[in-house]
C-alpha cells in the first residue's frame, strides 16, 4: 500500500506540470553517445510518447555522427573535421543523406510508432520531399582570416513552421535529420545542436532540452555533484569569465544564452543516458539536470 501512495504522489507531483505544459513546444536534440546506447534511446523514445500523450507537443531534431563516420570507414572514406565540422565532400554526402535522413530518420519515426506514439519522418530520401529545414553553406574562416573551405556543410536560414504546428496540433511528433536544402536544391549537412536551435527559435518553443553524456552543466567539470540545477544567464556568463565552465562546454552555452533572447523559454542540458531522464527533467520539481533560464525582466 505504501508503494501505491508513493506512486500516487508521484503523478499529484507531475500533474502540475503537465497542465502547465500542456500545448507547449519541447524540440529534443538527439545525438552523440545516447544514439550509441540501445537502452538509452528506447527510453527516452518512450518519454517522448508520454510527453505527447500528456498534451505536450514534442518535436525531435537527431545527429548520427557514430553512423556515419563507421559508414565511411566501410567505405574507406577517411572522415576529416575542420573547426569540429564534418568535411562533407560528394561521396560523404551521399553517405550522410543515406545514414542520416533516410535510415536513422526512419528509424526513430518507426521506434516512436511502435511505443504508441505517432512520428512523421522529415526527410528528402522517400517518394516525396517532406524537408522542412532550409539554408546556405556555412563559411568560416581561419585565424589569418582567410575562407575556409567545409564542402557541403550548411546552416539553416528558414524553419517550415507551418509543417511542424500542423503535425503537432494533429498529435504526431515530427522526426528532423540535421540537414537542410539550399534555395538552389543543394542538400547541406548541418550541425545538428544549431539545427535544433534554428528549430526551436523558429517554432517559438517553451523548452529546448539537449541530451548529453554528463548530467548538466557543473561548478567543477569532474565533478557530477557539483551539478547546477538552474542556471541564469548572468551567472553562466560569469562562471564561463571566472573558467568553471569548460572549453568543451563553453559554446554550448553560449548558444543556449544566445537562443534564450529569441523567445525559447528555457533550455535543458540533461544525461539522456539516465533512465527516464526526459520525464524526470519535466514533470518533477527538482529535475535530474540543468536548466537555463534568462534573467527575471
């Protein structure tokens, strides 16, 4: 009787916050080592249905940089990065266009489906092109200056909004490969945290939650209990200044502070490989992760 009360208060916990989320927009970026573990993706793919179940509107942004590096290596394809991108010449595209936007793409729709839930796959690999990330070629240069050369590497200029209400009003979960079209057709691999940014930006969501191999941002890089359960961004602009925020870190942040000023509420940075992690982010009070927040107005 004791575990059905606790089980009881549990749900009293949570339903405060799935009235207040009810309707909203939550973009979750899936990649790096989450998608390597078969447990932890079939967990959090079974968060996402609870959440649309509950009335929440989630939206799924994924990478695939394991797949497709082992793709290559199949196909003797030596991978090459510049500035922490993937050097996309013509034969890396055409494996990341099939690795990325068709088979990985498919997949989570399909695994999303088998949970309950509903998923649209939304990508330019099956009989018709349901794409709705467009872009450019990324530039960037190096320290002297000079342009450097990413091959087809993009990044997003315009979200199809009106594509992602439509399915999320109609109780399906949108399924986004990080790679965008360019107005002239050409297919461009894209970073896939900026592509869940340029997401939730674009849809005007109330959460962006990042999966990640550690349990948030942290005071002490090496230490997990050092773990800062909400962080405002006038305090992570110091601790990055005063160096608790690390190398690796620091432009995560920074991009979540920038999105914070285009009208997404709150970012999450979470452990996706802790069982449940997305529910418990959510629904409970004190949350497994971290969440930033900008200052009160």
């Amino acid at each position: 009787m004791q575990d059905a009360i606790e089980k009881a208060d549990v749900l009293i916990e949570a339903m405060g916050w799935i009235r207040q989320f009810r309707d909203k927009i939550t973009v979750i970026k899936l990649g790096g080592s989450v998608m390597e573990d078969p447990e932890a993706i079939r967990h959090l793919l079974v968060d996402i249905v609870f959440m649309e179940t509950v009335g929440m509107r989630p939206i799924v942004v994924h990478g695939g940089g394991a797949a497709i590096s082992r793709a290559m290596a199949e196909a003797n394809i030596e991978p090459r990065f510049i500035q922490g991108r993937r050097y996309t010449d013509e034969a890396t595209l055409k494996i990341v266009e099939r690795v990325l936007a068709g088979e990985i793409n498919e997949q989570i729709a399909k695994r999303i489906e088998e949970f309950g839930g509903r998923a649209m796959p939304l990508n330019f690999t099956g009989a018709t092109d349901d794409n709705v990330l467009f872009g450019e070629r990324l530039t960037l240069t190096d320290d002297e200056g000079s342009e450097i050369d990413l091959g087809a590497v993009g990044q997003v200029t315009r979200v199809d909004r009106e594509t992602l209400d439509n399915l999320t009003y109609a109780g399906q979960v949108p399924v986004i490969p990080s790679m965008c079209v360019s107005e002239s057709g050409e297919r461009l691999n894209v970073n896939a945290d900026t592509a869940a940014m340029a997401v939730a930006e674009a849809v005007g969501a109330e959460k962006l939650v990042f999966l990640s191999d550690v349990n948030g941002v942290r005071r002490s890089k090496d230490d997990p209990d050092s773990l800062i359960h909400t962080l405002r961004s006038g305090e992570a602009r110091q601790l990055i200044a005063e160096g608790h925020i690390d190398s690796g870190m620091i432009p995560k942040v920074e991009s979540c502070l920038e999105v914070l000023t285009k009208g997404v509420r709150k970012i999450h940075v979470i452990d996706g490989r802790l069982r449940h992690s997305l529910l418990l982010e959510i629904y409970t009070n004190k949350g497994v992760g971290t969440q930033i927040v900008d200052e009160p107005a």
